[in-house]
C-alpha cells in the first residue's frame, strides 16, 4: 500500500534542501514517488492507503557507509597505542594474526553485532573490504542474513608472499613481495561469484602485472554475466607516510599513479598523504574517494584534504574503517572531520557538504538506489526527534546533524520503506 509521511521536516533532494514542513508519497514498492512542501500536499492524502503524522520530526536520508572492516569487530581496541603497518598489514599485521585464529562462529557473531551497531547509528548500507577469500565473504553473507541493511561485500583474494614493509623497514629491496598473478583469475571469478566486487588492500603488496589482472578479471567477469550489475573495484590508496614512500622507492610512482595506470578503480579509500597532482588525477578520472578521519587520525596517518578535493571536483564518500579502531558511527566521523578540518585551518567544508558525504555521494560512489528523499529513490530514510534535548532549539539543521545528532535522537529508520525494528 502507498504511505503518505506529512508534517514533516526535511531534507529534499541531492542538495539535501531543507523544508520546513513538507511531506513524502511512498509506494508499495519502497520508492519515494513525491516530495514536497505542505503548500504542494493538495488531495494526495486522499489518494493514500496510509497516513503517517511526522509532526516534531525531522526526516534525513539513511547513512551509508561507505568503508568498513567488520571482520576485525572481535578485537575492539586490541592494541592501545596502533600503527598502520603493525596493526592492518595484510601479512604482519596484528589483525591478520587474530583473524587466522578466531573460530568463523565467533567471528560471524561479533560482525552481526557490527551491523546491528550500525543500524542504531542511522545507517541504511555499508560496503565492506572483506579479507578471508570466498569464505570470508560468504561469512559475512551469513552474518547480515536477515537484516534490513544493504551490504556490499567487496572480497579479496590472499595469495601473498612476504610484507614489502619488513624490506622497507630493514632499509633492503624488496622486488618479489606481490600478490603473485598466477593464481588469476579463476580464484576471483570465484570471490566475484559470491561478492560485489574487489576490495583490494594495497598497490604495494601487488606486482603490476597482478593489479592489471585484477582489473581484467572484473572486466570480463561483468561481459560473461547478464546479472546488469557491474562489480566494483576499489583499493586503500596514499594512507599513510610510509606507504606513499614504499610506492615511490618500488616504482617511481605514488600509490595513486599505479591504482589508475594499472588497476583502474571505481573508488579509492583514505587518500591521506596524496599529492595535489594525484586528487587532480582522480578528479579528471571519476574516481570516487572514501576518506575515514578518525581511523587516519587515530593511526597517526594524518588528515585528508577533504576540502582540496571537494574544490577540484572529487566525489567524496566517507566511512568509519576498521572496527577494532573505531565504532561503526558514521555521526562521530562527520562530527570529528568537521571540527578537525577547522583546527587545522581548512574552513571550506561546510556541515552541508559533510553530510552528503555520508548520503548522497556515498550512494553515487557505490551505485546505490538510495542517499538522498527524492523520486524514484528507494525510502532509505532517519527519523529525528527535533524536540530532544541535545538537538532543540534547531537553528541550522546541517549543523545540528552533524555535531549534535546521536542514537538517542533516532526515532525510526526505514529501509525500502519498511520500518526496521533492531534487536541483538
């Protein structure tokens, strides 16, 4: 049956424009077929099955995530003091030895409560690097079995040699630490069977051969296929100091040159230490960017130059990383990016464009139906209590969602139109 929401604020469109008191048509399908101001309402509560009176409420689109490790949610804050190579290395790294040791029921158990986490935070999808193979992303499968939000599972192979760190760190060359290619591409046709693409760790644990590979087999892997959903292929790029050194010591060429000169992604994650040069690049390519603050700022990595990106015509996504490091809460992260990039004396982001981070662009980078309360949008949408007593009196919404807006001031999501009810 058809919905009509009315009496409510909220934020219409791309531009997340704020109406004062509007309403929102759904139809049985889940999609948004109207939006408009109380003025534009005429007879359309006549026309509808159902009413809902949203009076005190603000509506604002569904949070997408667009990056996450949920794999690591078992070993929340499991060092005290992380850094980037000792924590998240592929090979070396401490999460790595955790996961190889973790029975998958437990595991799968603690993701599931990840997901639940990020359901109370207003979170509508996530896509996941997800580590592990065919039976990592099949694991994660299980884990959100049954629940409303809308998962991309990005799966990688894990065919590596040794960590290109050990050599960097010990001052010697490290020609042979690569995926070796030889392994492709029927073990990622069998992750893509299963997955909605590649996540990728890193263009220093890859030859270039292997990058390039990578990139084929998602090519012919969506030409084989009649499914008219293309996989997509991402990649952690420019994180961290030592990683964009690493890059230009093996090859002459920073993270970012290699990502597009060989494996061509849809989207790269961090971009914490690129150059002015390498955002250009990605802009004139139409590679979306996902940057994750809190994790960059806990591991020592730095700040993304969110607004230089902005400038040059990037799309920027945001997500929260790795779980172990950080909570799944895409509301800390605007509220940190925002106070952070005005410390450090970049004032060109607006609470407006950190919010479509987390909706709008977050959904054109993944390829989502969703991000933003406008027709023919599925009706992924939050549900705020303007009342509650850390929001009210709402003199600039953008800024009041941004800082302000927590789990206790959510009073409903909806996904596909259906109110989602969470329980652990």
């Amino acid at each position: 049956m058809s919905v009509l929401i009315r009496n409510a604020s909220l934020l219409r469109g791309p531009d997340l424009i704020f109406i004062e008191r509007g309403f929102i048509q759904i139809s049985d399908r889940g999609i948004i077929t109207r939006v408009g101001t109380h003025q534009e309402l005429g007879c359309m509560e006549r026309e509808s099955t159902s009413i809902l009176d949203a009076e005190g409420l603000l509506l604002l689109p569904g949070l997408i995530n667009a990056h996450t490790h949920i794999g690591d949610s078992i070993a929340k804050d499991f060092t005290s003091d992380p850094d980037l190579s000792s924590t998240v290395d592929p090979i070396i790294g401490v999460k790595r030895k955790i996961l190889s040791r973790t029975d998958p029921n437990h595991l799968e158990v603690f993701m599931r409560n990840a997901v639940i986490s990020m359901l109370k935070n207003g979170i509508v999808a996530f896509a996941d690097f997800r580590e592990g193979g065919l039976d990592g992303v099949k694991l994660l499968r299980r884990a959100v079995s049954g629940l409303k939000i809308k998962p991309l599972v990005l799966g990688r192979i894990e065919k590596y040699f040794e960590s290109p760190y050990l050599h960097y760190n010990s001052g010697t060359d490290n020609k042979g630490s690569s995926v070796d290619s030889s392994v492709l591409p029927q073990e990622v046709f069998d992750v893509l069977d299963v997955s909605d693409g590649l996540g990728i760790s890193g263009t220093n644990e890859n030859t270039d051969r292997s990058l390039a590979e990578y990139s084929k087999a998602v090519t012919n892997y969506d030409s084989r296929t009649s499914l008219g959903t293309k996989r997509l292929l991402a990649i952690h790029t420019a994180e961290s100091q030592e990683t964009t050194a690493l890059s230009i010591k093996k090859s002459g060429l920073t993270e970012v040159e290699r990502a597009m000169k060989f494996l061509q992604p849809d989207f790269v994650v961090h971009m914490t230490q690129a150059t002015a040069k390498d955002i250009a690049a990605i802009a004139t390519n139409k590679i979306g960017i996902v940057v994750c603050p809190r994790s960059n700022g806990l591991l020592g990595c730095g700040v993304p130059r969110i607004a230089d990106m902005i400038n040059n015509g990037c799309v920027v996504g945001l997500g929260t990383d790795n779980v172990m490091l950080n909570s799944p809460d895409l509301f800390k992260e605007m509220d940190y990016i925002w106070k952070v990039s005005r410390a450090t004396g970049v004032h060109q982001i607006s609470a407006r464009d950190i919010l479509k981070m987390a909706t709008v662009n977050g959904a054109e980078i993944l390829h989502l139906n969703s991000g933003c309360i406008e027709p023919g949008r599925s009706a992924d949408m939050m549900f705020i209590d303007k009342s509650h007593v850390d929001l009210f009196p709402i003199h600039d919404p953008y800024a009041s969602i941004v800082q302000r807006v927590g789990q206790s001031s959510i009073m409903g999501l909806m996904i596909n139109g259906e109110f989602v009810t969470v329980d652990p």
